[in-house]
C-alpha cells in the first residue's frame, strides 16, 4: 500500500524533470512547443486530447501595420494627448476643421494644445480611410509647417510609410527643409521624387540644386529656361543669377513682394539679404526662418524676431539675443528711458541691453517696469514679461521699487506666477498712488481666485470699470466682454446685471456650427473633438479681436474636458492682449 504512492511520487517527480527539459528540446529540434502537457503523471502515458481540442495549436492573428492617419510622435508621457483622443470624432470632421486650425494666431495656450493635438499618436477618426488624399496625416503635416513646428513635422514624415506618402507631404517636408537651413536634404528628398508639373516651385528648387552642387552648366540652363518663361518670380532669378556668378545687385534693386521658404534658402545660399518689405506679407515659418538666419543683417532679424517671438513660433531666449545683438550709440546708452519711446523694436532692444548691463538691481527692474508699461499699452505686456523674465524672477518686492510695482504684478500675472504677482499687487494696493492702478489689474487676480461656483467680487468689477473711464464706449464694452466672458467660461456666477456694460458692442460672434461642436463635444468628454472645435474657432484671429463668446466658450470646454489650467493661462493671455 505504502509503495503505489511513492512509485505515484516519482512518477510525477520524472513527468516533472521532462516537463522541464521539453522548451530546450523542442527549440532543439526546431518543433513548436506544446500548450497542453501531453503526459499522465501517474502512468507516464501519453494522453490524447478531446476531439476538437488540438494539442499544441496556436491561434495566430496577421498584425495589421498602424493607420497612417494614426502614426505620431507624442503619447500621454511625452506631454501628447491619450489614446483615446479621437473617441468619438468622424473623419469628415477632423477633416474639415484640421485646416481650420491656427497658423501662428499668436495664443501660446492654444498652440501649445494645437502642438500636442497634431503630433499625438492615436487611432485615428471613426471612418478614416487609408488611401484617401489628401490623408489626415497629410493635413496635420500641413498645420505643423504653418505653426512653425518644424521638428515635430521632421519627426512625423519620417514616421510615414512612403506608401502612404503623397505629393502633398512631399512638398510640405521640402519647404519644412528649406526653412531650417537643411538645402542638402530637400535636394536629396527632391532627386527621389518624380516631377511635379503642377508645383511651380519644383523646377526652381532644381536650379537652386544644381548651382548650389557645383553644377553651374545644368543650373544656367534651367534658369535660362525660368527667364524665357519670364516667371515672375524676380526674386528668386537675382539669388539664382548671383550662385551663377553673377554680380550681386543692389539690395533696393531687389524685387520681392512675399518671401517664401524657397527664398529663405536661395538667398541665404547666395548670401544675400531677404528685402524688408518681402517680410510684410510672409507667412509666420519664413519670418521665423529669417529671424534664425545668422547670414541676415541684425535689424531684418530684429524685426523678424519680434514678429515671430510675438506669434508664438520663436523661444524668448532667441529674441533676447537678437537684442543683444544690436549696436547702440553712447548718446543712446545714457539715456535709455527717454530713447525708448517711440523707437520701435529698437527701443525696446534698447531697454533690454541697458537692463542687462546694469549692475545695480533697482535701476534694472526700473528698466525692465517701463518696457512693460510700454508694452501694456499697445496690448503687448505679455511678450514683454517673457523677454524680461530673468529679471522679474530675481527681483523681491521692495518699497523702493512701488512705482514698478503694477508693471511687475501684470508681467507676473502674464507668466503665470499668480504668486508672485500678489506680492507685488498687495504693495501697489499699499501705496496711495497705486490704488488705481491695482484696480486695474482686480480680473487678473480675478482669474488667479476664481472657482466653479464662486461669485465674482460686485467691488472689484466697480472698481475696475471706474479704471476705464474717459475710454471709448466700445472700447470698454470689449474690455468688459472678454472679462466677464473669461471669468464665467471658468465657471464663476456673472449676475445678469454685470452684463448690461457689453451691449454697446457691436454685433457678431461665433460660426453657430462650432459653437454647437465645443458645447457637445465638452459635454460628451470628447477631448479630441473638443480641442478641434476650440482651436478651429478661434483660428487666426487674434485674441484682441476675438469676439467674446467665442473666447467663453473656448474657456469653459477647455475646463469641462480636463484642461483647466490652459483654460485659465488663455483668460489672461486674452485679457492682456486685450489692454487688461
């Protein structure tokens, strides 16, 4: 009796010992593994399976490659949006509004989301279709080259199969090319793509090729071939003739009405200034382009520094150094306040070199207050605080600085240190001569206090609409819209009394469709389409004449679908374009 368990021990011990051998055998003798132990422990027998129930069969599902309207470069852990981004949206929707969306509107916020939105990878909307042209893949690219994202776009058109690679992604990479500096590579892309009779730039980009290769024979004949076409592109035949060889023209003999990416890279080739007035009309990416151009003169990349760093498509960091850039005459040096007025983007270059090169922190923090008190009143203290960042991090409230103190709680306020900022307010609310101008300032700190639910202060709006008298009525009834339309698209209660103040303003508001989108879209969770319709209805219009409901409603779907921060960062990038 005792010895049948023990055999029935060691039985199973052995069964044990084989089950373990078997991975080693079977990968040796190259034969599948099975799934099911083939063997009784007790008998050592083989036991066959039930009918039906194969041993050792695997079930296997060809992996289909990823959509190509889905492939991206961001997730959820790299700063992009879920997975789960177009739940819920058509592909006839996204195709409509994505080239709605803004080219270089000038919100950080609402890039920021645009960004992250375009270069996300998620399955894509319901009903896409691989194959169909132009892709949405193809539309994103499109959006990311006129926001100035050139790397994001890099990144994502490398990603595409070439399969699914149309003519439409070809152009937008080699202009994407062309703007950073990267004429090898658009040659390179250009030398593996069949012709292109429809795209006037192709045959151009081919002559700029050639003269740039070394190839002077091939490149005089297709700009021979430009010139008896009598192409009215005179801009780009001047850089062409002078990587020809011949005598550069003067600058002002230059004719150029709208530079385009192609000139960036011709004329830098040839080592030629871009005409200033070919900036005026330029899309926001050249004027970027140019302002990076270390070939270009100091004072065109000033002016194409501020457009772009104003747009959102250029760091802080690069418009600093383009004013440090600048030369300065001493009479200019030792007087910098007074110079300042009235110059321009010199001016405020002006301001920001003698802020750097004081030593005495006062006296730079006085600086650093009227550049933003001049940048206030031209709607623009919010590009003003970047610029001046370093210095209002470093500087502490002290009384002897309460004339800067407005200045510096707005530029604080406008970075989003809502902290800092009422350290300066609470001093400007000490001094008796900055009782009115903390008034002024009562919806930034509005937007900073404001909770779901809460009332908004009846004496901080009085006041503050005190601080706009002897302005034009329409022009507080805007003031008065875009801050009470920020504040209750956050959720505060607005009495219907705080309303009357807007009506004088003139009619118009939102594209009802959109509208209806950002209300079902938030209340339905849909974060994709609800940044969509945010972002396609506010466009390019920017935010000092974005009509106040729009700008509500934007606020309030952003904070329904999770994005409450970015909510309140576009109340005050509003309010502040809009001289609040």
């Amino acid at each position: 009796m005792t010895a049948c368990p023990a055999r029935s021990r060691a039985r199973r011990l052995a069964a044990g010992l084989l089950l373990a051998a078997l991975p080693g055998l079977a990968l040796a003798q190259g034969r599948p593994l099975p799934l099911a132990q083939p063997f009784d422990p007790d008998t050592m027998e083989r036991v066959d399976p039930p009918p039906g129930e194969p041993a050792g069969r695997i079930n296997v599902d060809a992996l289909k490659a990823p959509h190509p309207d889905g492939i991206g470069v961001l997730d959820a852990r790299q700063g992009g949006f879920a997975e789960t981004l177009w739940q819920g949206t058509s592909a006839a929707v996204a195709r409509t509004l994505i080239p709605m969306l803004p080219g270089a509107g000038g919100s950080r916020v609402l890039a920021g989301l645009e960004r992250r939105l375009l270069l996300t990878a998620a399955p894509p909307p319901e009903g896409a279709r691989e194959g169909e042209r132009p892709a949405l893949v193809e539309l994103r690219a499109e959006r990311l080259l006129a926001m100035g994202e050139i790397d994001g776009l890099l990144t994502l058109a490398k990603a595409v199969p070439a399969q699914a690679s149309g003519e439409m992604l070809d152009r937008i990479r080699r202009d994407a090319r062309l703007l950073a500096g990267d004429l090898a590579g658009a040659c390179a892309d250009l030398g593996r793509q069949a012709a292109q009779p429809a795209d006037p730039v192709q045959p151009k980009l081919v002559v700029l090729c050639h003269l740039t290769s070394g190839r002077t024979l091939e490149g005089n004949l297709g700009l021979d071939l430009l010139r008896e076409r009598k192409d009215s592109d005179q801009g780009f035949i001047a850089a062409a003739e002078v990587l020809a060889g011949v005598p550069a023209p003067p600058a002002d003999r230059i004719r150029l009405d709208e530079a385009a990416a192609l000139h960036v890279a011709a004329f830098a080739a040839a080592r030629l200034p871009l005409p200033a007035a070919s900036l005026a009309k330029a899309p926001a990416v050249v004027v970027r382009a140019v302002a990076l151009g270390a070939g270009n003169p100091p004072d065109l990349r000033l002016v194409a520094g501020e457009r772009a760093e104003a747009a959102g498509i250029l760091p802080a960091e690069v418009l600093r150094s383009l004013y440090l850039a600048q030369t300065f005459a001493p009479d200019e040096m030792s007087a910098p306040l007074a110079r300042a007025e009235g110059a321009g983007g010199r001016g405020r270059a002006l301001l920001f070199r003698a802020a750097t090169d004081q030593p005495d922190p006062v006296i730079r923090a006085q600086f650093a207050a009227k550049a933003i008190e001049l940048a206030a009143a031209r709607g623009e203290a919010a590009a003003a605080a970047r610029l001046f960042e370093p210095v209002l991090l470093s500087t502490r409230p002290d009384t002897v600085l309460a004339a800067a103190a407005p200045s510096f709680a707005r530029a604080l306020f406008a970075l989003g240190k809502p902290e800092a900022a009422a350290k300066w307010l609470d001093m400007t609310r000490a001094d008796p001569a900055g009782v009115k101008a903390a008034d002024r300032l009562w919806p930034l700190a509005a937007v900073a206090g404001t909770d779901p639910g809460a009332e908004i202060s009846l004496a901080g709006l009085a006041a503050w609409r005190q601080s706009l008298a002897g302005l034009p009525p329409e022009t507080a009834a805007r003031r008065s819209a875009v801050v009470l339309g920020a504040l209750a698209g956050l959720g505060a209660k607005v009495p219907d009394i705080a309303w009357l103040e807007t009506l004088p303003l003139p009619a118009g508001g939102p594209r009802p469709g959109l509208f209806a989108m950002m209300q079902a879209g938030a209340l339905d969770a849909r974060l994709g389409a609800t940044v969509l319709a945010v972002l396609a209805a506010v466009g390019d219009t920017p935010l000092d004449r974005l009509d106040s409901i729009t700008l509500s409603e934007a606020v309030s779907a952003l904070s329904v679908v999770g994005l409450g921060d970015d909510a309140r960062r576009l109340a005050v990038e509003a309010m502040l374009a809009n001289g609040i």
